[in-house]
C-alpha cells in the first residue's frame, strides 16, 4: 500500500469532523473520495497533507508513519497537494509560483524538466509565465496550483476539486491532465463536486457523508450504487 | 497597465507612491538650495539608518504578522553590546591611529552587536512567539502586539536594573578629521553609518531576491500554507525572519552609537520613526520602507529646520494620522493588506 489511513479522528479545535475515517491507496491508483458539501472531504485531504493533526489514528505512507508531520515534512516525502483555496504566491509571477513548487527540488536541470513538463500539459501558464498569480482568472489560478503541485514530482497527489468554479471545457482540461499526470505514475487521490465525471474516470472511490466512510468500492460499481444515486445524482 | 512607457511613468507619477517621491524629492532639492547642501546630507544619513530599522519592522510585520513594538529594544541592545565590546578597544586604537587595526576594530564591535542581536531575536521567537503561536492563532495581531508591548518593558527594565540607567556612550569610532562631502563637513563615522545601511540594505535586498531562503521567505509573507505546501520549513523561515530583523536593529544601534548613547529607553526614538516610516510606505512592504524611511528622514531634518527642534515628532506624527485616515493601506500599499482582512 502507498497510502493507509487508518481510523482517524481529525477536525478544528474541539470541534471533530472526522470519526474514525480509513482508506487506503495503491501505487498508480486514480482513487476518488465524494460526498456531501461540508462532509470533511478536505479535511481529510488537509489531515493527510500534515496541516491538521489528527486527534486520533495512525497514518501510513510507503509504510512509514507520517501522522502529525508538519505539512513541509509531509511534502518531502513525495506527497503534493493541491487545495481548494489553491494557496498561490499572488504577488510572484507564474513562473515563480511553478518553481516554488520544485522547492524541494534542488537539482536545477529537473526543476527545469519539471517546468517544461507543466507548460506542456497547460500552455496556458507558459503563455502567462511572466504574469503576477493575483491577477490570473480563476480557472488559470485553478492551473496554476496543479501545475505547482506537479513540479516537485510527487508520488502521490492530493486534489481537492479541481473543477470547482470552471467552465466546461476547462473542466475537460483539468480532467485531461490529471489522466496525463496519472498514465506518467503518478497517483492521484481526486475530491470532486462533479461526481457523474469522477467516477467515470477514477478506478475506486470512497463515499464520505458526515465525517464517516459510508461506501467504498469500484468507481463503476459506486456510479450504480443506489444510495450514491440518490444521494448524487438525483435519481 | 498600459505598455506604452511615457503612459505608464505618467501613471506612476500621478500615483500616490509617485506623487510623494516627487513631492519629497522636490522638498529636498528646494530645502538643499535654500539652505545649503547639509540638508541632503543629513537626510541622507538619518534615512540610512532609518531604513534598517524600518525594513526589520516591516519584514515582521510581513511575515509573522506581528506588530512589533519592541524593536526599539534590539536597537538598545544593539547600542549596549557595542558600547561593551569597543570601549575595552578605545585605548588600544587610540594609540594606534591610522593602523588598520583601527580602521577594523569598531567594524568588529559593530557586527558583533549585530550577531547578538541576531541571538535575541532566536531567543524571542523562541521562548515568545513560538509559545503563542502553538497555543492559539486566534486574534493574532492583537495578542501578538500585546506581547511586543511586555517584551518592550521588560527588556527596558532588565537594562536599567542590569547597567544603570547612565549614558554609556563613545566619543566616536573612527578617529581623524572630518570628510567634506559637498562643501559640508561630516564626521567619519557619520559618513560610515551611512556606507553600512547601504551595504546591508543591498545585501539584504539581493538576499530577499535572489537566493531560495530569501524566496521562501517572501513565499511565507504571500501564503503560509502554500509554502508548507510546498515543503518550506515555516517555523525554521519564522525564526530566521525574527532574527534577521533583530539583527538588522541591533546593527542600527551599534553603528549609530557615537549619537545614541546607550540607555534603557534609547530605542524608542528609533522605534517611532520606524513607525511612521511602515505606516507611509504600507505595512510589510519590505522595499517601501527603505524609500520610506528617507521620506521620513527628509521630514524630520526639514522640520529641524524650518520649524524648530522639538516639533520634529510632531509634524510626522499629523501626517502619518492624516495618511491613516485617507490612505490606510500606505502610500505603496502593502503586499500583506489580505493579513489584516483575514
Ligand atoms: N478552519 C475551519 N474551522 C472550523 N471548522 C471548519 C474549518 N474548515 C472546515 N470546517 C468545517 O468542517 C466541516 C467539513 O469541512 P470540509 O471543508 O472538510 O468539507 P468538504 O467535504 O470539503 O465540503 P465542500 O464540498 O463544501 O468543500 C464543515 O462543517 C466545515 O464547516
Ligand atoms: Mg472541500
């Protein structure tokens, strides 16, 4: 297993949002988490990235516990993550913001293969390179944060909707490139609004609802669960 | 924005950052004509060292959001470490004039000065800041202020309980004659505190642009849990930002000891007019308060002279509330204004 969580309890303060939430990923895996608004789906993702503590329960990456690691320590080893507020550097240009992503890179001519990667996969941002992030539209700050999170060559990333706020055709980008990033090795754990889409694309998904694991299985299996139905799709 | 340059320089001087450089540099040329050309060189010098002070400050501010009203105290520090460390010197140099020896020994005293400063930075963040912020983020600003007013306090006590509350002070730390810049005669060590600001505001503004921890620091200033994100050690870019500015305080101090004296409240002067500097140039604007500190500096030598001694807080005192009233983000706003919203 690349990744185990295994029956965290994690929230703000006193206040507990997740109870007891396990998964699990596979290396090369495209897994999905979906649920209701406000069901700690990024949080999840943020107790994963080292930005909450958990108050209970062990997290396991390449078998190496990394619960309660800060979330640079957490980077380091290999985990990327892509947040919903994004967490630009608004007043560095593009370009800056990519190679803050490699920060942990230190070799120069990877940084730089990183890079080409990136305005490859979203010619948008090379176009934009010498841009200021603050003054980006939202779907390019959207690329922007996944581009940064690519460029330090993550083994697993983390994205929490990436489509969120984007037009349609946008959104089939974001999509494209996470296919791309994944077919490269990477794995991917993708929260997602959109979840007719997810499931179309990831291989597994978890269902959260209130702090809890309420399904788990094949993403195919889950696109014809009824409850996941009701609850998602409105049939 | 336009990319035309004879639009873009025509909007920057219409902009309030070039309205008031122009303004200042015009104050300035018409001051130096009318009274002589010592105007320029006092607000040059006041404002060099004004800027060390006031870029620690705004860097604090930037990064870990505190607003610091203990700064003053790391420039005491600064000015009492000196004071201790070049007066064993003072014979030594004074019988050997003229050597090399003499030239480099306050230079010693001075980075010394500036190295413990540094030290009590690490110690602050450490055993203060460090302590509330693992306790609670909330209310940030307010408690952390709140804090910088006791450490103020305290540091001024302990000094006065420590070494007395008497001026300790040296006659000067360069010997010989003084330099005639411009027809104005100033002393050696005037001219020296003014190389040394430039020097250390150069090297810190090459620091902050080109290296990687430089980078990360500004990463941290624009979004902290981006640069977690990212990998950056925040506590570790937390600390050296603390430091660093104690530092640049301390080395202020020391290098403006043959002026101040050291005593327990001899940073408050120098805390003020830091002050004014990062309200006109915006809070956490780290490059502005170096253009602010010589706009602060020309405000107070016009002042001397055209209204009096004794009303130099006064006038920048009415502007700084004047600017707080119509422009409260700064004259060059501040690449932190989201801090204060958050
Ligand atoms: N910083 C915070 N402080 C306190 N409570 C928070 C904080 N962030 C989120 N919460 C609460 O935690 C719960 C779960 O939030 P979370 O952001 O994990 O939900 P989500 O599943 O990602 O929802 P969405 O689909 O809207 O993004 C919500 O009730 C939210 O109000
Ligand atoms: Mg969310």
């Amino acid at each position: 297993m690349l990744l185990e969580v295994k029956k965290i309890d994690a929230g703000y303060g006193f206040l507990q949002i997740l109870r007891k939430v396990s998964l699990e990923i596979d290396k090369g895996e495209y897994v999905c988490l979906v649920g209701p608004n406000g069901a700690g789906k990024s949080t999840t993702l943020k107790t994963i990235a080292g930005l909450i503590k958990p108050m209970a329960g062990e997290i396991l990456f390449e078998g190496h516990p990394i619960t309660g690691l800060p979330g640079n320590k957490v980077a380091r080893r290999g985990i990327s993550y892509v947040s919903e507020e994004m967490n630009l550097f608004v007043n560095m240009t593009v370009q800056e913001n990519l190679y803050m992503g490699a920060y942990t890179v230190r070799d120069k001519k990877l940084q730089k293969e990183r890079l080409d990667f990136v305005y490859n996969l979203f010619p948008r941002l090379a176009e934009r390179r010498g841009q200021l992030a603050g003054t980006m539209s939202g779907g390019e700050r959207k690329m922007l944060a996944i581009g940064r999170g690519m460029m330090s060559s993550p083994t697993l990333m983390l994205v929490d909707e990436p489509s969120f706020g984007l037009a349609p055709q946008l959104t089939e980008t974001v999509f494209d490139s996470l296919e791309i990033l994944r077919n490269s090795g990477v794995t991917i754990m993708l929260v997602e609004q959109n979840v007719t889409k997810t499931l179309e694309v990831t291989d597994r998904g978890y269902v959260l609802e209130n702090g809890r694991i309420q399904l788990a299985g094949k993403s195919s299996d889950l696109a014809s669960d009824p409850h996941v139905r009701k609850v998602f799709l409105g049939v | 924005m336009s990319n035309n340059p004879t639009v873009s320089a025509v909007e920057w001087f219409k902009s309030a950052a070039g309205l008031t450089i122009s303004l200042a540099v015009i104050a300035a040329l018409a001051a130096t004509i009318d009274r002589g050309p010592y105007i320029l060189v006092n607000t040059v010098v006041t404002g060099g060292m004004l800027s060390l002070v006031a870029m620690g400050l705004a860097l604090v501010f930037g990064v870990m959001n505190i607003p610091m009203f203990a700064h003053g105290e790391y420039f005491m520090i600064g000015t009492l470490v000196a004071y201790y460390v070049f007066t064993p010197m003072n014979g030594y140099i004074d019988q050997h004039t003229g050597t090399l020896a003499a030239a480099l020994l306050p230079l010693v005293a001075i980075i010394v000065a500036g190295l413990a400063g540094g030290v009590m930075g690490v110690l602050t963040e450490k055993l203060v800041f460090s302590n509330l912020r693992k306790r609670s983020r909330e209310n940030w600003v307010m408690n952390s202020f709140l804090l910088t007013v006791g450490l103020s306090v305290v540091l001024i006590n302990l000094h006065q309980l420590i070494f007395g509350t008497e001026f300790k002070g040296i006659v000067g730390y360069w010997r010989g004659a003084p330099l005639s810049i411009m027809d104005v005669f100033i002393s050696r060590d005037r001219c020296m505190a003014f190389v040394l600001a430039a020097v250390m505001v150069t090297a810190f503004w090459l620091f902050m642009t080109y290296t990687r921890t430089g980078r990360a620091i500004r990463a941290v200033s624009q979004d902290e849990t981006g640069a977690l994100i990212v990998g950056i050690d925040l506590n570790g870019i937390l600390l050296l930002t603390m430091s660093m500015s104690c530092a640049l305080a301390a080395f202020a101090g020391a290098s403006l000891l043959f002026m101040y004296p050291s005593y327990p409240s001899v940073g408050l002067e120098p805390l003020y007019m830091a002050w004014f500097v990062v309200i006109l140039a915006g809070l956490g604007n780290v490059l502005g308060a170096v253009v602010g500190a010589f706009i602060v500096a020309l405000l107070k030598v016009l002042t001397v002279e055209y209204i009096g001694s004794g009303w130099e807080f006064v006038v920048p005192s009415v502007l700084i509330i004047i600017i707080l009233i119509f422009k409260p983000s700064g004259i060059f706003g501040s690449e932190v204004r989201g801090i204060l919203d958050k």
